[in-house]
C-alpha cells in the first residue's frame, strides 16, 4: 500500500482498516468515520472488494 493524498482504496483480502490508514497517513478512527456507510457499525469488519474513500 502506498500514501495517499486523496482519492479511494479497494480493500483486499488480509488488510485491515488500522493498516490502511497507516499506509495513507490518516487517522483510523477518520477513515472508519468517512466510510461508515461502505463499512457499516463494525470497525474490524472491512470485507475485499469495499471501496473506501481516502
């Protein structure tokens, strides 16, 4: 995973939200909170294939 400076993300299998924000240099409680909708009311549940804004 790169940084990132905007745009999205497609989750792959073994990522994990804490791990993406690392890699995009954001907040993991930001990223969870912009993307609620795609990832609904379980943080530690992203699934391959969501597409999460950066």
């Amino acid at each position: 995973m790169q940084k990132s400076t905007g745009g999205s993300y497609t989750v792959k299998s073994g990522d994990t939200l804490n791990a993406i924000a690392a890699a995009h240099g954001v907040n993991v409680n930001t990223l969870y909170t912009d993307n609620s909708a795609v990832i609904g009311g379980d943080i530690d549940l992203i699934l391959p294939g969501q597409v999460l804004s950066i």
